[in-house]
C-alpha cells in the first residue's frame, strides 16, 4: 500500500498527532519514559526532542527500505534501524551535551523499545510514502515532546515550586511533594488523559438499550426482557 | 530465506559504520570532558591541592575498581593525601557507578564524591547519599570500608559502593604505604 497515509492531506498528518491522535494521551503510548522524565521541564524536553529525531528517521529511512526489507525481518530490521539512531543521539548528548545526558539516564537507551515509534513504523513508516511518514514523524514527535512539556510543567510546577528550574517564590516552600514522585505522575497523566478526552469530546462506547442504561438494575422494563417476558 | 538474511546482515553493517564514524568523531570529546570532570572533582575534594600527579605502574591490574591514582601535591610539592579514580560494578554493570575518593596520608578513605550514578534514579542516588555520608562523617580504613551499613531496598548499589572503597584503601596500603595497615 502507497498513499498519503491516511485520509485529510499532509497538513492533517502532521497535526493530528498533536491532540487528535496525540501518542501519549490518546493512544497512550510510551507511558515509561512519559511517567520517570516527566518530573522537569528542561529534562521533558530534551526526552521528547531525542525521541522526535529518532522518530524521525526511523520513519523516514524504514518508509524508504519499505520494499526492500522482507515481511519475515521486518522487526528485526527496524530494530537494528531505530537501535542505530538511539546510539546516534545518546552518543551526540554524551560528548555536547552531558548534562542531559546524565539527566535522561537509563531513559535514553530505551528509546529503542518505545512502542510510539516501532508501532509508527510498524503502522505508518512501511505503509506510506516518505514525505508522508516524515511529517509522520515530526507530528508524533512534537506530540509527544507536549504531552511530556505540559505533564513536566504541572509535576515541576506545583511538586518542586520551579519551572525549567527557575525557582517560583511561594510554591517553593509550599509545593505538592507527591507531584514530583510516581503516584502524582499518575494522578496528572490521568487528569490530562481525561482532559483530552473533554477536549475532544470522546467518551468511552457505551452499550445500547438496556445494557446502557445507569438504572437498569433497579428497572422493572429490564428485568421483564432479560427474562423474555417483553421483547 | 537468503534475501531476508542478506538485508539484515546490510542493515547490521551499514549502521555498524555510521556509528564507527560518529565514534571516530566524538570519542576524543567525550575522552576530554570525562578528564576535566575528573579533574574539577578533584579539585572540589582537595581545594587546598596545587596539583596531581598520577601514579606509575600501580598494580591497578590488581584492584578491580581502581581505573587512576594520583597524588595531591601541596605549594612545595609535599604530598597532601591520595586521590583514586574508581569505577564500581552496580546494577547496570561494570563502571555504571563511577566515584573518586580521597585517602590521607594515614591511608583512610576520608571522602568520596561521586562522578556518574548510573543505577536506579532515586533509589541509586538515595544509596549513595547514605554510603557517603557514612564515609565522609569520620573517614574509614579497611575495618570501617567493609562495616559501611547498605542502604535498604539498593543492596546492589550500595554493595558496589563498599567494594570500591575497600579496594580504594587496600590500593592505597600497598602502592604508597608499603603494606602498611
């Protein structure tokens, strides 16, 4: 298969990661790196920038090996692939950029195994054309590097009192402690989860007729077709 | 069956040269600033220290976590204390924890600084806090190097700790002070 990927034009592929189709809060993807570098701004960024370059070229190069690499490796492949860019980047940090690098951590090694991008491979890059898989690419990564900002800004904000680690006077001394460790990683990610479900206006499917109903336990109507009294 | 093991085995060694090159690259910058953040940590262990000078032909070959050793020198050349490069086994393996310690003229260990904490955030740190703070509030010889208390719930970490500088007063004992204990 070869076309513009999916249905609305380029414009549309590369916004509809940002909300619409957004990794982290939608598909709810790399919730991992999501939830352990989530703690401050500068680190979120650096994590999701990292992850967009790799994310980016993997899409871009497995777009274009798409006809040559057998079904059989396929995941192989990509792996080898996406494992080179991590080594590329991590490398890179390592020597001009150290602080981050130490920042990440363990966290940077495993952008090989982030399912946001060997499932855009997986679903898009060896699907679509190159420019498409590129775009692709950047607006899944800008996606996820928002969803990292604006779950590291709340955590950082009102956990540590600082923002990019600029201290902020009166949440200094008076932050939400459980904020910067995992249950408050939790609580935001699933606050923002429902927040762009709100935004969206999506709500989980809900079963039809009776089985729909909040009351049906209690309805008289339900109990009589349940026992096949009324049709 | 061939062609899909043929692709691979491209991909393998195209990506394999790529990283070759970029290692070519950024191997002597990564070698640079390693050497200066060792140095500034030195620095930040013995201000009062005029210079360093390495050892020579230290058994290092003998002591698994030593990685350099140098002497602090004073204004006359006087040496001041010990300084040791060491690089622990931790849970993501060899040299993961990497730390400098400082040794007195007496041989103990009077306090360690660590360089790069490669094991569990949080947890990983918390270890090293506690093992430092044990080490630094007296200073230890080998007795004391193999009593540090773990920190709980980081045994690994703190095992890889008390290794090094066991091995780090031991090296000392034998290189400069001839054995003595």
């Amino acid at each position: 298969m070869s076309g513009n990927g999916q249905n609305g034009g380029k414009p549309s592929i590369l916004l509809r990661g940002l909300i619409r189709e957004n990794p982290v809060l939608v598909l709810i993807l790399g919730t991992c790196p999501t939830l352990a570098v989530s703690t401050q701004a500068s680190n979120a960024i650096g994590m999701g920038f990292a992850a967009t370059f790799v994310l980016v070229c993997s899409n871009v190069v497995i777009s274009l090996l798409r006809n040559v690499i057998p079904d059989k490796v396929r995941i192989p492949c990509y792996i080898v692939l996406i494992a080179g860019f991590v080594t590329v980047v991590q490398t890179l940090l390592q020597a001009y950029v150290y602080s981050l690098y130490e920042a990440l951590g363990i966290y940077l090694p495993l952008i090989v195994v982030n399912c946001i991008i060997l499932g855009r491979a997986e679903m898009f890059a060896n699907k679509n054309r190159v420019a498409d898989s590129l775009l692709d690419g950047i607006g899944m990564g800008l996606g996820f590097t928002l969803a990292l900002l604006v779950m590291a800004s709340i955590r950082e904000i009102l956990g540590s009192g600082s923002w990019f680690g600029i201290a902020i006077p009166w949440l200094r001394k008076n932050g939400i402690s459980v904020l910067t460790m995992a249950p408050g990683g939790f609580i935001v990610f699933g606050c923002l989860i429902a927040l762009v479900y709100r935004i969206l206006k999506r709500s989980p499917p809900k079963p039809e007729g009776c089985l729909g109903c909040p009351v049906r336990d209690t309805c008289v109507k339900s109990k009589k077709i349940a026992s096949g009294e009324e049709a | 069956m061939i062609k899909p093991v043929a692709v691979l085995l491209a991909i393998c060694i195209v990506i394999a040269g790529v990283l070759a090159a970029l290692n070519e690259v950024t191997a002597p910058v990564i070698a640079d600033a390693t050497v200066k953040r060792t140095e500034t940590a030195m620095r930040e262990i013995m201000p009062e220290a005029y210079g360093f000078r390495e050892a020579e032909d230290a058994p290092y070959g003998s002591y698994a976590a030593v990685r350099g050793a140098y002497e602090a020198l004073g204004a006359d050349g006087e040496t001041l204390g010990y300084i040791l490069n060491l690089g622990a086994k931790g849970f993501n393996g060899r040299d993961s924890i990497t730390l400098i310690a400082l040794a007195g003229l007496d041989g103990r260990i009077l306090g360690t600084r660590t360089l790069v904490n490669g094991d569990t955030k949080g947890k990983g740190d918390l270890a090293a806090a506690h093992i430092e703070a044990q080490i630094n509030a007296s200073g230890v010889d080998l007795a004391g190097a193999e009593a540090v208390d773990a920190y709980t719930g980081a045994t690994i970490s703190s095992n890889a700790y008390r290794a090094a500088v066991i091995d780090a007063v031991a090296f000392v004992n034998e290189y400069w002070l001839g054995g003595a204990k």
